[in-house]
C-alpha cells in the first residue's frame, strides 16, 4: 500500500502526452472555466447521481470535482499544469463509505493474536499456545476471534487455556467483540470468585458452573471490564493501530467511516484521533460517536455529545453522533427477541434500557438535534427503538436528527413498515448473511427465515446503509472490504461458493445497484454528509476509486475477486496497486 503516493514525473509526462494525442488537449482552455488539477478520462465512470449515472470523465481542483462528463468535454478544463490520467476504459466510481465501524478499537487489536473464527475450540486453544511460546515476554496474552458458539451450551473455560498457558493471564475476545475468555491466572488478576457480583445478571454476567464458580466466559460488559483492568491498551499503540487500520481500508477502496464507539479504549480515542491528524495520517473521514451502553452511562450523556460535537470538527473528523447500545448477540443469546431461545427456555434476551429509558434518550437527542444509531439485533429490541424513534417524532416532529438502527438481524413485518413510515435508516453488514449454521441453533425456523431482510426494507421505500462493524465482522481484516460484503449480500452465500447453502430467505437477495448505494450515497446520508460526499457530482469532495473490473459486469461469484487500483480522498491518492 502507498499512503500519499504521487505519480513519477515520467508518469506526468507520459499521461501527458498521451492526453495531447488521444483526446486532443493542447487546446486552449476555456476562460471561464477552472482549470483542473487531474483529469481522470476514457473510463467508465458511475456517479450515482440520479441524473447522470454514468460519465466518461472527472475533473478534479483541490479537494473538488468541478467537472463530470464526457472525455470531449473534460479537455476544457485542462491548463499548462493539468495532469491527466487515461483509464482506459477502466471503471471509477465514488469511495465506499464504512457506516459502522470500530476503527480505534479495532486499531487497539491490530497488533493482537488473531485467530481463525472457522476453526475449531481444539485450533484455537493450539494458536494460543503457540503464540505465547513466540511471546514469551508479553505479560499477558491477548487476542481475539473464537466462535462463542462453537463451545455449546457451557461456552469456554479457563480449564482449556490452562492447558497451554498457566503462568500468566491469557485473555480472548471472541469475533463479535460481545465476550471473553480468560485463564485461571486472568481470573485470579482479575479477583473474580464466586462471589464476584454480576454487573448485570443476564445480560453482563460471568458464566458459572453447577456450584456457582466463574468459569472463564465473560459476557458483554464484564469483558470490557476485565481488558480495563489488564491494562490491555495504550494511546500510543492504538494510534499505530489505527493508521494500520486506516491504510487497509483505503486499499479497500473505503474513503468515509462511521465510528460506532471505541468501547474498551474510548477514554484513549480522542488523543488517538488528535496523534493521527497531527502527523497526517488522517486518509478517511471519520464521523465518531459517543456510545451509551448501560443505563448508569445515561446521565451527562447527551450534554457530552453536544460538547464532543462544538469542539472536534475538523476536516478529517468529528464526534457528533449518539450511539446506543441496546441489546447483544443472537449467538450469545442476549439479542432481545420476542420468544424464548431454543434449547433455553425462559430466556428471550435482553435488553440494555427500558422502554421508558430509551425513549428519552432518542427524545432528548431529537430535541438537540443530535443523529441517533441504535445497536438491536433482535426482534423485539428493533421494535423497542423503533418506538423511541416514534416517541421522537412526535415530540420533535421538527427536528433535523436522523435516526439509525444498526445490525437488524431478525426483523417482524409489523417493523420493515414501520421503517419505512418512520424514516428510519436500516443499517447492516452484508457478509452476515451467508448461512448461519451457529445462529441456527438458537433460533425457531420462524426466525431464521427473517434474517437481515433487506430486499423487504427496500421494497418497502427504507434507505439501507451498509458496514463491516470491524473488528466484529468475524473475517479479520478481509471483512472491511465492502466487494467481498457485495457478493455475500448479492448471494446470501459464502463468497466464491455457488453451492453453499442459501441463508433464508432466498428472496432477501439484494441487487448490486443497492449494495453500492448502500457504501456510498445512502451511506453519506446516514453520516448527514450527502452534500459533500458519496457520489461524483460538482461541488463535492473528490473522494473517489478506480476498480479492475466493473461490478455490474462480473459475475455474481468473482465479485470478491474485484481489486481497487487506486483510492483518492479530497483529490490525494492515499492508495494505489
């Protein structure tokens, strides 16, 4: 990857002359019109305009587009110092936007043990041995990436990691970023016993045995606490992270992200941000947030945002958002849902907030005017915040806040309507919807046949906004990239497997038009920045990429096979193949 790179000056004269040849460019350039800095041309170019979908040519001036077009037309706003790129046919179209994310946080495991969310308990305890033995100075073990699931009913346990790791704490989040598994050294750090209270039973607790014993599985909140109390992190390490982060999605092609809290490190974000900008290692947007994920966190919270938002905006970034944690995991069995679990009985998930909590914090936001992002897998927790929203409405029916509900992964009919009605944005991660062979066994058929129902939300008129909740999308690294998310979200299979099972239901296939809308002109609007980016159009950010292939003609398999050449954000190329 090559963050900034320029083309050589043989380059620039090259695409030069190959511009006063092909296209004729030595004419004289209009006088009225800027003249461009780059003039990308002979591609095919989608916009994502309504208007004009597809172009031939982009010119750039600074930061700006000032013209989409035809190649013919383009050669006006060339001058003396103009640089010109043929593409060759190539395809470009707008930078893909990340609408949740966990940039920082994920910077924070950049360095970390990454294991194999495929393999099994028996691999994964293996990886963990071996990483310690090549470590044997760290003081502690740290990773992330196991399957909670995989380990059935009684989760994982300090037994199985005591096994290869006895003489220091060891401690494990799993894919989903909703739990950890610790060893006994990391029980005894910590100090939990049986009689350590759960912060929140059912919901953040400690997985006991029969005789009421921790049995190595923190769940939700209490693995949050136990990295606070391991001192896991530091700001400088998680800035080294970050700008990791920031170079792998920009070789995907990602130009806009929407952090959604950087949870265990949040005390460290701003001073991360503040590290990267001051070194000018800032090569996305980033729109922060402020999460909100126990109802002891409620206080203060909305004046916080409001401070965050008056006194971080810059042209890389801005915390300006609330975002609310609501419920967990289908996996975990902590997504809030209307009927019990299979296989558990009494248990129908939970919820972070009552009703009555929750409703006014969506209606104090409305009222400042503050953009809302709600975390509700499950079906009854969508239908809780989509009964905020409503509360909302009416109380402000002026307000300008947008209101987003993330993840969405089983969904009533009653609730796709009530999307629509409500304007609610519908925000998801495409490469979820391969089959869920795990989540299957936690849920009734009913259930899993309302999986992640985005055609439904798009028949019914909801905007639909696409990410990759990294570094919860459980592929690593591999599921930032928003192609490989297209093709799951096309095929609702796994990526290059024609016949791998179909997640239910068939019918819930999305369309490659929508996929791309969703990553950048939908997903501009979730960010409140659709007039400045997520499509080509003049006046707007020159963020945009140049892919190998064109999406529209690949086939439904190999789409996650296309690569992105070049990545340009505010008219800077910060990667290029």
């Amino acid at each position: 990857m090559i963050k900034g790179c320029n083309l050589t000056t043989a380059r620039r004269r090259g695409a030069a002359f190959m511009a006063l040849t092909v296209l004729g460019f030595g004419a004289v350039q209009a006088a009225d019109l800027p003249q461009a800095d780059h003039i990308y041309t002979n591609g095919t170019v989608y916009t994502v305009e309504a208007d004009q979908p597809w172009a031939e040519a982009v010119a750039i001036k600074g930061d700006e587009i000032v013209f989409v077009g035809s190649s013919v037309e383009a050669a006006k706003y060339a001058g003396p110092r103009t640089e010109t790129h043929d593409l060759k046919q190539g395809f470009m179209m707008p930078g893909f936007i990340d609408t949740h994310a966990h940039p920082i946080m994920g910077g924070a495991y950049a360095r970390a043990l990454s294991l194999d969310t495929f393999a099994r308990p028996e691999d994964w305890v293996k990886a963990i041995g071996e990483y310690a033995g090549a470590n044997p100075d760290l003081p502690l073990i740290f990773g992330y990436g196991f399957l909670a699931s995989a380990f059935g009913e009684a989760g994982p346990t300090s037994e199985m990691l005591d096994t290869v790791v006895s003489d220091r704490p060891v401690f494990i989040m799993d894919e989903g970023f909703h739990s950890g598994w610790g060893n006994s050294k990391a029980l005894e750090s910590l100090g939990i016993t049986r009689d350590t209270a759960d912060p929140t039973p059912g919901f953040n607790y400690y997985k006991r045995d029969s005789a009421g014993n921790p049995t190595g599985w923190f769940l939700e909140g209490t693995a949050s606490l136990a990295m606070e109390h391991l001192n896991v992190f530091n700001e400088a390490a998680i800035a080294d992270g970050t700008d990791l982060v920031f170079d792998i999605m920009n070789g995907y092609g990602i130009t806009a992200v929407f952090d959604a809290g950087a949870l265990d490190v949040a005390t460290m974000a701003l001073g991360v941000l503040q590290r990267l900008d001051a070194a000018g290692e800032f090569t996305v947007r980033l729109v922060g947030s402020h999460i909100v994920a126990a109802p002891d966190q409620m206080d203060g919270a909305l004046d916080l945002v409001e401070n965050l938002a008056a006194t971080t905006k810059s042209d890389r970034y801005h915390i300006r958002m609330l975002k609310i944690m609501d419920d967990g995991t289908i996996e975990g069995r902590t997504a809030g849902m209307f009927v019990d679990y299979q296989g558990d009985p009494g248990n129908k998930g939970a919820t972070v907030f009552t009703q009555a909590q929750l409703d006014s914090m969506v209606i104090d936001a409305a009222g400042r005017q503050i953009d809302v992002h709600i975390h509700a897998l499950g079906e009854r927790a969508i239908h809780e915040a989509l009964n905020a929203i409503e509360a909302a409405r009416t109380a402000h029916s002026d307000s300008t806040s947008r209101y987003t509900i993330c993840h969405i992964q089983v969904m009533t009919d009653a609730a796709v309507k009530r999307f629509a009605e409500l304007d609610v944005i519908a925000q998801s991660t495409p490469l979820w919807t391969s089959y869920d062979t795990e989540g299957r066994k936690f849920v009734n058929a009913d259930q899993f046949s309302r999986y992640f129902r985005y055609s439904s939300l798009k028949k019914a008129g909801v905007r639909l906004t696409f990410g990759s909740d990294f570094p919860a999308s459980g592929a690593g690294t591999l599921g930032m990239s928003p192609l490989f998310n297209m093709e799951v979200g096309l095929t609702r299979q796994q990526a290059g497997q024609p016949d791998a099972p179909v997640q239910p239901s068939v019918e819930e296939r999305l369309d490659m038009e929508s996929l791309i809308r969703g990553y950048t002109a939908d997903a501009a609007y979730q960010l409140h920045m659709e007039d400045e980016i997520g499509s080509l159009k003049v006046g707007k950010k020159a963020d945009m990429i140049i892919l190998d292939h064109n999406p529209f003609a690949t086939q439904n398999y190999e789409i996650h096979k296309i690569q992105v050449k070049m990545t340009m954000m505010g008219g800077r190329v910060v990667y290029q193949k």
